[in-house]
C-alpha cells in the first residue's frame, strides 16, 4: 500500500486547476481533513484552514499552496492530469500532500504537540498572490500565530534534501510594464511620426544596462513586446512587459527610481510619451534569523542543509513573513525538468515521505 502522502499526492495531480477556481481541489483536501479533528474555515474563496486546538497558548502554521498551471502535461504518469491545458507543474500538489499527511500525524497526537497547529490551504500563489487576502482576513493574528512554516519542491537538489538559509532567500518580484506613446505615420512621410518602435527598442537597451549596472544580485528581464499595426507605417505605440527581481529594498529603489528616470529621458530625446509602471508585485522571502538559528540548534543533525544563496524565483510566503517569524525551505526532488515544464515529475516515493519527516520534526520544536 502507497503512504497516505503519496497516495494524497497521486490523487490531486489528476484534477490541477487554476488560480482561485479549485472546487475539485477543495473538496478533496476537505474530504481529507473531516474525519479529523480540527475545525475547518473558508476565509477567502477556495482558501481552506485547518485548525488543531491543542489547547495551548501559541499556534505554528503550515502553508500549502494549492493551485496548478495552464500546462499541458507530457509526463506519461498514469495519474497525469484529466484536465487538458492544466498540469501540477510547480509541486503544489506534493505540497498539499504533505500538509495533509501531517494534518492526519497532528490529528492522531494533538495532546503530545507544544502548541497549536493551524494549517493555511491557499489558493492562488500563481496568480494574484492568494497569501495576501488570506493574511489580510486577520487568520494569523485570529489563531495566535508565532511562527509559520513552508516547504517548496525544488528541482536541482539531492532528492529528498531539505536546504534553506537565514536571511533572504527568494527574490521580490515587480512586473514593469513600458508604454510609449508616438505618432503612427505612413512610412512615406516617417519624418512627420514619431516612432514608438525606435523609442521603446532603445528604452529596453538602456533599461538593461542600468539595472546591469547595480550590485548585484538583481536581475531585469522584458518577456513581450508589442508594437505597431501594419509594416508599412512608423509605430505609435509599443508595450514592453518585463520583471525585476531584487532582495534588498534600496536595490529595488535604485531600479525603480531608474527606470521612472530613464522613461523621462527617452520620452525627451524620442518626442514621445513614455509611461513606467512597476507593480507592487511578491516582498522578498526573508527567514528570520533567530527563529532559523533555534531550529538548526535543536534538530542538530537533522537540520536543513545550508543554501549558499539565494534564487531569483518569487513567493507570496512572504506575505506570512511580513506578519509572524517564518522560516521557508527548499525539498530537492533531484535532477529533474524544470518547475513549470511539461515533464516536470518527482519520485514521490522516496520524496515526499522524507518532507513529511521533517515538517514533524518542526512540529515539535521548543
């Protein structure tokens, strides 16, 4: 017989669905967690929260994203995704699987566990960042929450590792958006117009080079754009959509100061309009140190190994962080395609048994 977490694991990535619409995915995780002894809330569509009363002052949390990609899956598993066009291809369904595995472990020794367990089903984390209007319901502050905890499948990393740091770990993501506005003209007559394609082509080449210019780590990158109507008239508008991603906020301050700087510039010297627009975007994922340096005290040799630095990927657990001490981790799934690919796939079997291990070892810290 398959252990509860894979069995759990093997069920969700048949049924992935997008964003905040998870009705397949919430009546799964609920049918899970109603025999057990928790009480169970919706504070934000799709959202499940499960709370284990231990009766204790203090509450540990545990975040499992729940949400899948509009991927179609070339895995070959038997249990591959029934829905065309949607896959589990970023591990959220290892995530939930391993919540839920321990969500029956703290239901069968809630009088044994120091504190309360609360645990936080969110839905959304590749969309709008579900973990902010969960947190703004007040659920934390609701549970006495002191600390918080999630796990991330990661590719790249020995299989069944856990790995993590004190400090920053995941980047702060901004998506820019360039407009520029010129003068569509016919080519003919080009000197009349004001090209737009020209401007946005050389705010891309001087964007890069500035962001390139500021100590690293930081990275800025422009994934789409889209200009003009026709081939044979001056452009009069292109959009350019990109994202930044720093850690450290007097980094991110330089790039958009920066860029907002440079738009001006090259509406001056274009006769164009130039409009930047960062979006507010995922905080950095930071650890809290001290909450880090207990839990590698008392695990001892059983503690995460140490990630020499930090990535470049975004989460919306910082939300939590911004809100309560939290630690996130990394559980390594080997040499694996890439997170959000087609054929991206786990041996379930020898790792998600050995996150469930460790996330009971958090369980019962001091």
């Amino acid at each position: 017989m398959l252990p509860s977490v894979v069995a759990h694991r093997r069920a969700l990535h048949r049924i992935p669905e997008l964003s905040d619409q998870l009705p397949e995915t919430a009546a799964y995780v609920r049918s899970v967690l109603a025999p057990l002894s928790c009480t169970v809330t919706t504070p934000i569509p799709s959202a499940i929260c499960a709370f284990f009363d231990a009766g204790k002052p203090e509450t540990v949390a545990f975040r499992a994203d729940m949400d899948a990609l509009p991927v179609t899956e070339r895995t070959g598993l038997p249990y591959a995704s029934i829905h065309p066009g949607r896959m589990h291809a970023c591990g959220h369904d290892g995530h939930m699987s391993m919540a839920l595995a321990l969500a029956e472990h703290v239901s069968a020794r809630l009088s044994e566990l120091p504190r309360n367990v609360l645990f936080l089903f969110q839905p959304a984390e590749e969309t709008f960042g579900g973990a902010s209007p969960l947190c703004a319901t007040g659920i934390l502050e609701q549970h006495h929450v002191q600390r918080v905890f999630g796990l991330h499948l990661w590719p790249g990393l020995p299989a069944g590792a856990v790995y993590t740091r004190p400090g920053p770990l995941m980047a702060r993501a901004n998506e820019v958006t360039i407009t520029v506005t010129g003068k569509s003209v016919h080519l003919s007559r080009a000197a009349e117009g004001r090209d737009a394609l020209a401007a946005g082509l050389d705010y891309y080449r001087r964007a890069l080079e500035l962001v390139e210019a500021l100590p690293p780590p930081r990275v800025l990158g422009f994934g789409r754009m889209v200009s003009g109507t026709v081939r044979n008239a001056v452009s009069g508008e292109t959009i350019l959509e990109g994202s930044l991603r720093t850690y450290q906020e007097d980094t991110y301050r330089a790039c958009r100061e920066g860029l907002i700087r440079l738009g001006v510039q090259v509406a001056e010297e274009r006769g164009c309009e130039v409009d930047v627009h960062l979006s507010d975007g995922y905080p950095a994922v930071w650890n809290h140190e001290a909450l880090y340096v207990q839990l590698c005290r008392e695990l001892g040799p059983k503690a995460p190994a140490l990630l020499d630095t930090p990535v470049l990927a975004a989460e919306d657990f910082s939300f939590y962080q911004q809100r309560v001490p939290g630690v996130f981790f990394f559980l390594g799934v080997g040499e694996t395609a890439e997170l959000h690919a087609p054929e991206f796939c786990f041996d379930d079997e020898t790792v998600l048994p050995e996150g469930v291990a460790f996330l009971k070892r958090l369980l019962m810290l001091a």
